[in-house]
C-alpha cells in the first residue's frame, strides 16, 4: 500500500509491521489471516474493554467490506449475463480508441444524410487527420464514427482492425475502401514526370492543362516495375454539328475518358502479340489464354488511374471538400447527396442535371441545333466499375478489366466519392459471368496538386505506351488539331484494330454469318457485355437515378472500306 501505516490501522493491526518485504512472516497475522473470535463483551449493558472494542469494531468493517465487494460483483456479472457480453480483458481496441491513441484529440463531425422525400436514413461523419478528411456512413453516428476512423487508419497507418460484432461496424458497400498513401503519392508522380517527359517539345499552350488523367500499369502492386501505359489531358466535348456518321471524330475530350481510350490501344497492342508466331512475344502480353476461349488478364497485372481534378458530375459538384477543408465553417457540409446522373455542357464545362426523356437522342435534331448529351465523367467512372475499361469490342477477346485503383489529386477527401460510385451498384442483380461489382480503392494526395487557373484550352493531348510523341486532337472538332484528320482515338481507328484481331484469332461470333458488320452490330453480339449493361440500366432507372441517354445510333452505323 502507498500509505502503509494507515492501511494496517484500519485492518485491525496496530504495531509496526516488518520492514523485510522478503521475510516469510505475515505482516499483520492478528488481522486477516486469524479467525475471527467472540466477543468478549459480557451479557446486558456492561462495556467492553478498550482493546476488545477495538477488535469488534475491525472485524465488522473488514466482513462488512467483504459483503458489499462479493454482492458488487454479483450484481456486475449478472447485468453482463443479461446484456450478453461475457468479459474479455484482452479485447481487441475499437477503430476510435485505436486511432485516438495514435492522434489524440480528434474531432468528429456528423453530416445527416437525407434522401429527397424520405426520413432521415443514415448519419456521415468525418474526421480529419493530418490534413486529410476521411468519412464514415451508418445508421448510427456510433457506427458512422467507427467507419470513419477505421478509414483513417487503413489509409495512414495501414491498419485493419477487426469489425466490431456488438457496434455493427461491418464492411458494407457504403464504405469506401482507401489506398495507402504513400501508394497514391507514387502514382501521382510516376503520371507528373511522364507527362513532363512528353511535353518538354511541346509548345506552352499544349503543355498548359486544367485536368491531367494517367493509367499506371503494376505488376504485384510492385511500384519499381511500374509503367505509365496511357495518359490525357482535356476538359471538353465536341460540338454536335461536327457529330460523325463514319466514326471519325472523338466525342469526349475529357482527360479520364481519353485515358481509357488510350488503354485500350494499349490493350489491342497487347493482343497483338498473339498474332506473332513466337512463344516469347505471347509471354510478353499482359494476357493469358482463357481454357475455355478468349483471353484474360494475368492475375498479377492491376491498373491504378489518377485524375487531377475530381470527376466532373456528382462526384465533384457535392463533394464537400472540394472547396474547403474547414469542418465547422462550410455550410455546404449538409449538402443533400443526390447521387443522380448529370450530363456535361456542350463544347464548355461543368454538368447540368439530367433532362433529356428519351434514351437515345436523335441525330436530325442534335445537327439543327440541338444540345448533345454526353454522360458525365462520375457515371462513366461507375459505368467502367461494372462492365469494365475494355468495351464491348474488346470483350469478344478478352473478360472485364478493371480499375485496381482512383486517385484523385485535387481532394483530401474521397469519402462523397466512395459513397456516389457505390450507390449507383446498390440495386444491381447478380451479373454474367466474369462481371463483377469493382470497386477501386480510392485516395486524394498527401499535398493537393496545383490546379491551373483561368480557361480551359481547347485541346486535349493523349498519349499510349509505345507511342514515340503525342496526339493533339481539337476537342471542339474531335480531330487533330495539326491536320483535320481523325484522331488514333477515334471510333473507326479502334474498330480497324479490332477487325484485323477477329480475322486472326478466330474468334467466333454468332450471327455474324461470314460478312462484313457495322461498328454497331459488332458491339451488340457481345451478348454478356450487352446483357450486364442493359441490367445495369434499369437498377439506374429503379433507384430514380436517371435514365442513361446514348448518342444518336446513326454516329455507330458505318462500315469499314475494304
């Protein structure tokens, strides 16, 4: 005891114990080692000795003490039956607890979450670390808090803890799986040095960019043996009088969707290596041969994209830290997140909510005038999440590729963008085989990009792995900006790749009765592609999100010359 004397008074021994802690003999042997004897009070009103009542007095309070500690607890264990927790000392600590520990003094935020016409259904919290925000969602602001600090966890400190049975902390499609930090951060720089290297012989204005996309190719998440395959820039879309019936001009000019059209060159070059008679090109291919037919990408081959700037859409008009990272100031924090399709502005920037009744626009109207509807770069990300990068050409070769991860360089905060992507899959039914509900792990930068200011230029520059210089297309045209000529990227060049591929590799494809098809037909027999997309369609139109409006079909009606 740290007050010794005292406490041996209070048990009933008053002599100085011993001062040899090592010695063998009881310390207070009169007290709580020896029974306690009778009273020796005599019977009536006589009064005892000092001593005696001395010793009376101790043995009360020490059997008082022992009654009130032993029905204490009783009474613990017996709420703990009727809660149903059985006490485990060596519990593992909670998400909060553990991030605490590590940066104590943390301050959480709730967001209400609401949905148009409907009661409250869930809380969001966020918390932020180290400059960085990070969101958890649930229908408690207790899970929501648990969500939120196992984010942070996983992302800064590449923790997992174990979900916590009782609190309900459970992975759920609302969560937002993170990518290491220090994994984004090399992404971002292999994609920045790329992009320098290719435009040091450009000239300013080229070189000058709003939004930047690269596609970095790993090999077991190994960042030493990692490759920029596919890089873009642009901000914009084509006029719809420039709109071709021969697939000749490029649509979308934006940085992550001319990225993905640069990866799949990237993915015909890799197919093409079959067409060579040596068994070493074949091992040089990202892809295998399927047992069964086609070909699949090898297991250890992931794809991480970066964009600079958020997706345009509801990815990036609701995003709460887009703006501003103060928690407590910004009104804008209890934002109702809509989540619905949006479309992006003809020939400018930024996105209007969806508008437009029909699926499919008509080619007459959009040439007198008409606006051209194309999706936003959000819905195409969450289109690429479902039916793949590759399209439906390529998947007559080869089953889904998808997205390993998304970093976005101008948030600190991903958790709004999590939540978007995920709940355009909420209602989405099993799917064809080898399609999947992908979910890519998502993170800002640990130091938010520079972001070029003023107004956009109207190029876009796109680049591929074996490219020897890059492509500047005109993104009010479609074409390339030095000729006229229709750009690498284009519908028709795609398709001429894929035509040589299906002539070589024997691939069969049903109803195609030994003749020439349109570039519309030979993407409508791709039957489990078509299948999954038209599925996801209606999961859209079902949640109320909107419904995906396409081009005019005449744009996708020609033939190849022979």
């Amino acid at each position: 005891f740290p007050n010794a004397p005292q406490a041996h008074l209070a048990m009933g021994n008053i002599s100085n114990p011993s001062a040899d802690f090592t010695s063998d003999q009881a310390d207070f042997p009169d007290t709580l080692f020896k029974e306690f004897e009778p009273s020796p009070c005599s019977d009536g009103l006589s009064l005892c000795s000092s001593a005696s009542e001395s010793e009376f007095l101790s043995s009360e309070l020490l059997r008082h003490g022992r009654l009130l500690r032993h029905t204490l607890d009783l009474m613990v264990q017996a709420q703990q039956r009727l809660g149903g927790i059985v006490p485990d000392p060596e519990a593992p600590k909670g998400p909060v607890a553990l991030l605490n520990e590590l940066r104590p003094g943390l301050r959480y935020a709730c967001l209400s979450e609401r949905a148009e016409g409907r009661r409250l259904r869930s809380f969001v919290m966020a918390v932020r670390v180290d400059g960085r925000i990070f969101e958890g969602c649930g229908r408690s602001k207790k899970l929501a808090k648990s969500q939120a600090a196992q984010c942070a966890l996983q992302a800064l400190f590449n923790i997992r803890t174990v979900p916590e049975g009782r609190t309900g902390l459970k992975t759920s499609r609302k969560s937002c799986p993170h990518l290491p930090q220090d994994f984004a951060d090399s992404v971002f720089q292999l994609v920045k040095e790329k992009y320098r290297l290719l435009v040091g012989s450009c000239s300013l204005a080229h070189a000058r960019h709003k939004s930047l996309a690269g596609i970095v190719m790993t090999r077991d998440l190994d960042l030493r043996r990692a490759q920029v395959v596919a890089l873009a820039t642009g901000t914009k879309c084509i006029n719809g009088e420039y709109l071709s019936d021969q697939g000749q001009v490029v649509n979308d000019c934006h940085a992550e969707v001319t990225a993905r059209r640069a990866l799949l060159r990237f993915l015909y070059s890799q197919l093409e290596l079959f067409l060579s008679k040596r068994i070493e090109d074949w091992e040089e291919s990202i892809f295998v041969r399927h047992k069964e037919r086609g070909y699949r990408l090898r297991d250890n081959v992931h794809f991480h994209m970066y964009i600079s700037t958020s997706p345009c859409g509801d990815g990036r008009l609701n995003s709460p830290y887009e703006i501003t990272s103060d928690l407590h100031s910004s009104r804008h924090l209890m934002r109702k997140h809509r989540s619905h399709l949006r479309t992006k502005i003809e020939s400018g920037e930024g996105t209007v909510p969806l508008r437009f009744r029909g699926p499919v626009q008509a080619w007459d109207g959009v040439l007198q005038g008409e606006q051209l509807i194309t999706m936003s770069c959000t819905d195409k990300i969450t289109r690429w999440n479902i039916l793949g990068l590759q399209g439906a050409l390529l998947s007559h070769f080869v089953e889904p590729v998808y997205l390993h991860s998304l970093t976005v360089g101008s948030l600190h905060h991903t958790g709004h963008l999590g939540r978007v992507l995920n709940q355009r899959q909420e209602r989405l039914g099993p799917l064809p085989a080898t399609y999947r509900r992908n979910q890519p792990l998502l993170s800002g930068l640990s130091n938010s990009e520079y972001q070029q200011q003023g107004k956009a230029t109207c190029v876009s520059i796109n680049w591929t792995l074996g490219d020897t210089q890059m492509e500047v297309v005109n993104t009010t045209t479609g074409q390339r900006r030095d000729s006229g000529t229709p750009s690498r990227l284009c519908k028709h060049a795609l398709y001429t790749r894929w035509n040589r591929l299906y002539r070589k590799l024997s691939v069969h494809l049903s109803s195609s009765e030994d003749r020439q098809l349109m570039y519309c037909e030979a993407k409508m027999v791709a039957r489990l592609y078509q299948m999954a997309k038209q599925q996801w369609f209606r999961s859209l139109q079902e949640t109320g999100l909107g419904t995906w409006v396409k081009k005019p079909p005449e744009q996708e009606q020609f033939l190849l010359s022979v």
